[in-house]
C-alpha cells in the first residue's frame, strides 16, 4: 500500500504527459530536408555549400598541421614547463601568442592566396578548382621548406608516387604529414635547448642543497626564483620569439 502511494505521482505524471502527447500531435512542426527540390542548379549549389561547412569544421586542424603554429606552441609550451611555473602563462596565453605569431609568421603566404586565389575567385575570374589550385600553390611552398627531405621521401615512398619534379607536383595528402612531423622534431630541437640552462641551474641548487644538508628542501622550490631572475636578465621571450622567427627563414 505505501508503495502504491509513493507511484501515485509518478503515474498521474506519466498520464498527463500521455494526454498532451496525443492531443498535441498534429501542431508538432516537421523537419524537410530539400536539396534542390529535383533542381540540377540548386542541388549543386546545395551540395557546395556542404562542402564549404565541411571545410570550415576542419580548418582549425588546417590551422595546426599547414601553418606555423605547432612549432611556435610546442616551443612556448617547453619554455613555460622549463621555467617549472606550473600554469604562468596560463594556456589561454600561449594559444592566444601562438595564434598571432602565426598569423605574423603566415602573412606573406596568406597575401599571396588573397592576391592570387581569394581575390580573383569573388570577382568571378577563375572558378572554385583554379582558385583552389591557386591557394595551395604559396601554401606548398611554405611547407615544402619546411619540411625534411627524409620525412618527405617516407610518404612519397609509402604511397609509390612518381612524376615529381617540382613542389606543385606534390600531393598535398604526402607534403601535409611530413611537414607535421618535421616541425614537431623541430620543435622538440629548441625545446630541449630552451631546457639545458634552467636544468643546470635546478642542479646546482640541489647540489648546494645537499652540500648544506638541507635535503628535506624541494630544490624547485628555491631554484624557482633563479631560473625567473635568469630569464628576465636575458630577455627570455624576445629571444624566444627571435630565435622562433629565424627558424623559419
């Protein structure tokens, strides 16, 4: 009995909704989906604007893998986790500098695709594969100095691609992963460089620290506020973004 009482609410909520549902029916809207309606025009039209949404859901992984930014992240990262600062500067900072330091980096590449592909296309000079052809024309040059001969060699390889004889002759589904994986060797090269200075610091503090016999002393702990001092004695983030700069030369 008291088990039917505590289900008492429960059904005559399951009720009501139960009503409603069946009162309520005819007034539900309906979703169509119309890709031109038997139109060759409007379903053509539909189907590039498909493609352009499907373009622009993956432009942040375009963002990662074809432009500078990786380098510049992974190495901001290093700096950051060598200084031992824990989260200073937050990661919304360093996305934030990554980001524009890409943009700075990408500018020229990015006026060539807007001179030569962008502009052109709006005007109604050249059609969507020109333009495309067009804009990935700068972006494979950027790329291809960037990227190692052996990391190159290991796609090419891999998919038996032959008839190379320039950049353009490149697929971009070869060029694309090898310059993602030599820029991350690349950045891993300075990010250990970035690391040997604040390591040898870390090491003589504990050294000292063991000599006086504090060793209960969390050598970070004091080493901290050197390796900060050393880094702003050197103008650690000009030279950091300097030597960032030069690396893509």
């Amino acid at each position: 009995m008291k088990k039917l009482i505590l289900l008492t609410p429960f059904l005559f909520l399951l009720g009501q909704y139960t009503v409603f549902a069946e009162t309520n029916t005819s007034v539900l809207p309906g979703i169509h989906l119309d890709a031109g309606a038997g139109d060759t025009e409007g379903t053509a039209l539909s189907i590039k604007l498909i493609i352009l949404l499907t373009i622009l859901s993956v432009a942040p992984s375009i963002l990662l893998l074809m432009t500078s930014f990786t380098r510049i992240a992974i190495v901001l990262s290093f700096v950051r986790n060598a200084l031992g600062t824990q989260q200073m500067p937050p990661n919304q900072v360093i996305m934030g500098l990554s980001i524009i330091l890409t943009f700075f980096i990408m500018g020229p590449t990015f006026n060539e695709v807007n001179q030569h592909a962008l502009k052109p296309f709006l005007a109604g000079e050249v059609s969507q594969e020109q333009a495309a052809e067009k804009a990935a024309a700068p972006i494979k040059e950027f790329m291809a100095k960037q990227t190692r001969e052996s990391d190159l060699k290991l796609f090419l390889e891999y998919r038996d691609t032959k008839d190379i004889h320039s950049i353009q002759d490149i697929p971009l589904t070869s060029l694309v992963p090898a310059f993602a994986i030599s820029e991350l060797k690349t950045a891993f090269q300075m990010g250990f460089l970035i690391f040997v200075p604040f390591m040898i610091i870390d090491m003589i503090v504990a050294s000292v620290l063991m000599a006086m016999g504090m060793m209960m002393v969390p050598p970070a702990l004091i080493s901290l506020p050197f390796k900060i001092l050393l880094f702003i004695l050197v103008d650690g983030w000009h030279l950091v973004v300097q030597s960032l700069f030069t690396s893509f030369r």
